[in-house]
C-alpha cells in the first residue's frame, strides 16, 4: 500500500512539473509614462467597430485599453468621451472630453477642437 501511494504521489510530481512548465505568464504592463502603440491601435480598432455596431458598452471597455495602453493620449479620451456619451454618462463624458481638449500635444489640435465642439453641444463651458 506504501508503495503504491509513493507512486501516486511522484505521479501527481510529475504533472505538477508539467503544468508548470506550461504555464505562461502575462507580459508585464509599460512601465509608467509610456506609451504601448500597438496595444492602442489595437484597442481602439476593436472599440470602433463596436461602437459603430452600437455596442457602446463593449466599445467602452475596449476605449478603456486603449487608454490604459497609453494615459493620458487625447485621440483614446475622445474616444472614451464619445463611449461614455452615447451611453449617457454625462459626467463621465464631461471629464474625458475635457482631457482631450486640454492636451498639450501641437499635432493634436483637431482633437481639442472635437473636443471643445462636444462640451459645448453638452452645455458645457469649459
């Protein structure tokens, strides 16, 4: 009996040491200040197509990543603004949109500009 137990025992070793050696480990996230383009893009691809499904509540989890991927980028505030908007969270829209249209960045004047037009279409005077 003894020794049918050890068997058992070094049996479950052995598949232990399996799934560990298959187990695979997420990459870890940018460190912060930087920017994961390509997780960006990817997100914010997704994240258009669903909104354009009008599936708001998908495409704001996936405008989420696209943010997370990259804090503090305008173009994913717009985006999670416009979410948060056609889902009438106002005051969340509020608060992206304001993100974005107080972007420092030069090249992105056009995302400023969409996003003071939205905070006034909201009545929102910022």
């Amino acid at each position: 009996m003894v020794e049918r137990q050890q068997q058992q025992i070094e049996a479950m070793q052995r598949e232990i040491a399996s799934l560990k050696a298959q187990r695979t480990y997420p990459t870890p996230p940018p460190p912060p200040g930087t920017c994961d383009k390509a997780v960006m893009a990817q997100a914010t691809r997704q994240g258009g197509q669903k909104y354009a499904a009008g599936d708001f509540e998908k495409a704001l989890g996936y405008y989420q990543d696209a943010l997370a991927a990259c804090p503090g980028d305008a173009r994913a505030e717009l985006n999670l603004a416009r979410a948060y908007d056609a889902l009438k969270d106002r005051d969340q829209a509020i608060l992206h949109y304001q993100r974005a249209a107080s972007t420092a960045d030069p090249s992105e004047q056009s995302v400023r500009d969409e996003a003071r037009a939205a905070l006034d279409h909201l009545g929102f005077a910022p």
